[in-house]
C-alpha cells in the first residue's frame, strides 16, 4: 500500500479559529479522505505554532504565562476541527518535548554542515508576521500584510543561516520539478523571488525568551519560523529512524503569503541538513470581503460555531469547497452576501437538488420494486455517471477539489433531469416498460451511490448517511465501487438529508 504524508500549516497561537483556517482544514482534509479513498495509507497532521514574540506579547497583555494561552487556544482550535470531521492522525504543538527535541537536531545538522555564522542584524521585524522585512518590502513604512501594526526597528546579534547559498539549487530544482509548487501561479512568484536573489536570515532571537532554545548557545532561542517549519518531520519521529516512514511528505498545504517561508527557507534548510524536499507544496488563496483579508469585526460576524451552526458542518465544508476554488482567492462584496450565498447554495444544492433526488429514488424503488434493485441494460445516466467519475477522479488527483466537487454534483444534476424525462411513475403504470422502470431506478440508485462515495471527503457525515438510506453499510473503496453498490433500498427514513430553510425568515 502506497503511503501519502500531508500537512497543513500549523496555526499561530495568538487569536481565535477563523474562517480562513477553516478553509485551508477543511480542504486539506478532502484531500486527506479522498487518498485513502483511493486506497492509500494516509497520515495527516495539523497543528499549533506557539512560540515567538507575537505568543509572549499576548499573553504579557492578558496577564498570564504564554504556556497557559497557547494550551486554552489548541484547546479551542481542536474543538472547532472535531465539529468540522477534521481527520487529521496527529495534532503537532510546538511546546511539546518531542518538537522541541527535532528542532534542536536539525539545527544542529545546519550548524554541522557550515551554514550557521554568528552576525549583528539591523532592520525592521513586523510581529504580525513574525518575519524581518527589508525596506523594498514595506509599503509606506508598514507591511503590506499587516498595515495596522507599527513596524519595528530591531537591533540585535544572532545566528544566522546561508539561505543565499541555496538560490541556484532551489532554481535547479523547482525547473526539474515544477509539480513541487502549485499552483502555476506560486511557483512563477517564487522564481521571480529567486532570481532577484537571496539574502541570509536570522535562525536566533537573543532577545525572544519565549521559544525553543538555541542549542549549545545560552540567551538564544530558536528563530520562529526555523522553529515552526520542522513540525513536519517532528511530528513523524524525526530524528529517530521512524522519521523514514513517511518523509518526504506528499504535500504541504499552506496560505499563499507562506510560500517564501515553505518554497525557499524550508527546502533550503532541509538541503542544508541532507534531508529530502517534500513532493509538493500547494498555497491556496483567501476569502476576501470586500477586495481584502477579513477584518476582526467582519471575522466576528463570521464566527465559525455560527456557520457551523447554521446548516450544519458538513453544508459548511460543502459551501467553502464549492464556493472558494482550491487554487485562487474568492472575493466576496460583503458579510451579508457571503451569508446570503451560504443559504442560497445550501437550498439548491443540498435541500433541492441532493436532499431531493435521494428523496424521491428511495421513495419510488421502495414504492414501485419493494426496495429491490434489478438491472438488466445500461441508460443513458449510466454514461454520464463513469464520464463524472472520471473527471472527478483526475482534478482531485491534480488538487482542483472544486471540480472534482462539481463532477459529483453533475451526477446530480443529471439524475434530476433523467427522472423529468424517464418519468418512473408514468413507465410504473405500463406492462411493456417493467424491465425499463427496473433500469431507470437501478440508474438513480447506482448515481446516488456513487455520488455518495465521491462526496464523502467534502461531506463525510450526510455521505455515510445517503450511503446508507441507499440500504449500504461500509463505504467502499473507490476501486470497489462497482460491487459495492447497494441492491436492497430500506425503507425511507423519518427525516430528510438536508432540511430547506425558509430564505425569507433567514434574511429577515
């Protein structure tokens, strides 16, 4: 069995769970499901950044030890990612012992491989991303990601890392290997990056208490982001041999402004201690209101129990997969269309389209064959179910989740409009049309199926649920899917799969 390694960014511990980190679970958590799907073992790893200036100052703000913040903040996140069917296999937290060991052992393999010196560094550090800046990168005297946030003039002596010695392998690389970023777009503005060459960067703090210490060189602590980054071979045992059985990670799944951190600072550091570069590292785009990031009052109109609360967490995970491409932003005008389009979609997607379809296939196998699925010839929908399959199967393999997403939906749509022109309950009162009702309701039941076992790593929950009002129990594995198909429809259920909502009182 072939083995996939994929991870998220590990969120800073310095806020709330918001939309955004959401959006990137939720995703990476489709593709998680839909690897094994396909019959591969699986690890999956998410986590908590907590270390570094913006954690300390926080926490000196709320008068209380940064260990208890970051413990009450991975509580809070883990809760959130359970009500979301988040299926990661590990939770990474940067405080813990085992990180902390990791950290320390490839530091110290950079340090062994000459690419660690001693030097004074001057300049500007924004805390909001943890990063010093140099002055082409600021607009107006602030970061451009954080504009609100004074920028600040540093002065100190640190441990610094020849990230300008690996300019030319990383180029050499990314050319051979252009699937190790993506999309397209990440991958050209990481090259243009690089050919305007690279400076060295800062591995210590000397004046960070808060974070893993630099080894052999009391008053350091380690660097934020060269503390951050290892959680993907911390949390798989390196440096114990163990570390081998999943490195090199299959994908890094992260926010297109950490690509210069995972594309140029992390395959370098990893170069530089001998270590293999992950497969692919993808950087999604954001949800915008309004042309730009969420504010923190947009994002409190956004709070994630409310959405999740308003349908359900499976018609949120549907929403923000169907409505935000996996591979460039989604701008929405403002709170009040995003919620607006929430509901729209969820009504005619999920209520009408979906909820209904199943509705009536379980209603009229049960009503017209007592349950029994016959099939004698294939119909017209049988082709359009493997055409859907197919496409499916290929853009999730190429991470284009919101199309493999509407491939299932096609099916969808395809089985309403079969139903409008085979009209069961018409053919159901014919002598002559027995085996093609037998057809037609073996159809439904195969698309329904087989749109359950597609949607299942977008909808985990209801997808279980439609599998089995079809009368299944297990899912199957997508290579069983011809022969897992259910043949016996049980009897319809009290409830229906997704309730309409009446828009009119919502809005009001």
């Amino acid at each position: 069995m072939s083995r996939f390694y994929l991870t998220t960014a590990i969120d800073y511990s310095n806020g709330d769970p918001h939309i955004g980190h959401a959006y990137e679970k939720v995703g990476a958590d489709v593709i998680a499901r839909f690897h094994r799907l396909a019959g591969e073992d699986v690890h999956y790893v998410i986590g908590m950044d907590e270390h570094g200036q913006k954690v300390a100052q926080e926490a000196a703000a709320q008068g209380r030890p940064p260990q208890e913040l970051v413990d009450d903040l991975a509580a809070r996140f883990q809760t959130v990612w359970d009500r979301l069917s988040i299926s990661h296999d590990d939770f990474i937290r940067t405080t813990e012992p085992r990180h902390r060991q990791a950290v320390q052992a490839l530091v110290r393999k950079i340090r062994d491989a000459g690419d660690l010196y001693r030097d004074r560094y001057e300049g500007y550090y924004c805390t909001g991303c943890e990063a010093f800046k140099r002055e082409p990168e600021l607009e107006e005297g602030r970061c451009p990601i954080h504009p609100s946030r004074e920028i600040a003039w540093t002065e100190e002596e640190n441990w610094f890392f020849r990230l300008s010695a690996y300019r030319d392998r990383l180029i050499e690389h990314i050319e051979a290997h252009p699937e190790f970023i993506e999309p397209e777009s990440r991958r050209n503005e990481i090259l243009r990056l690089l050919e305007g060459g690279l400076e060295d960067i800062s591995a210590s703090r000397s004046r960070v208490p808060w974070g893993v210490p630099f080894p052999d060189e009391e008053g350091h602590t380690v660097y934020v982001w060269f503390d951050a980054l290892p959680n993907y071979i911390s949390a798989i045992g390196f440096p114990g041999d163990e570390f081998h059985t999943w490195w090199p990670a299959g994908l890094h799944v992260i926010g297109k402004d950490i690509t210069r951190f995972h594309c140029v600072i992390w395959p370098a550091m990893l170069l530089s201690a001998g270590l293999e570069l992950p497969r692919t590292v993808w950087g999604h785009g954001f949800v915008k209101i309004g042309g730009g990031k969420l504010s923190k009052s947009e994002a409190r109109l956004l709070d994630l129990d409310q959405l999740i609360d308003r349908h359900g967490p499976d018609a949120f995970r549907y929403f923000l997969l169907r409505e935000i491409p996996w591979d460039r932003d989604r701008d929405f005008p403002s709170v009040d269309a995003f919620l607006k389009q929430f509901d729209e979609r969820y009504n005619a997607d999920l209520a009408n389209d979906l909820g209904n379809l199943l509705n009536r296939t379980v209603s009229m196998s049960r009503k017209y064959r007592d349950g029994i699925v016959r099939r004698f010839a294939d119909t017209e929908l049988d082709a359009q179910i493997e055409g859907a399959l197919d496409v499916y199967e290929k853009a999730m393999a190429d991470g284009r989740l919101h199309e493999g997403l509407d491939a299932a939906m096609s099916i969808v749509r395809a089985a309403n409009g079969f139903i409008d022109t085979e009209q069961p309950w018409k053919l159901a009162r014919e002598p002559e049309s027995q085996e093609r009702l037998d057809d037609v309701l073996a159809a439904l039941v195969r698309g329904l199926g087989t749109t359950a076992l597609m949607l299942e790593p977008f909808i985990p929950g209801k997808a279980v649920e439609m599998w089995q009002r079809l009368g299944g129990s297990d899912l199957p594995l997508l290579s069983g899917l011809s022969e897992g198909i259910p043949t016996t429809v049980p009897e319809r259920w009290d409830t229906v799969l997704f309730p309409r909502v009446d828009l009119d009182d919502r809005q009001a």
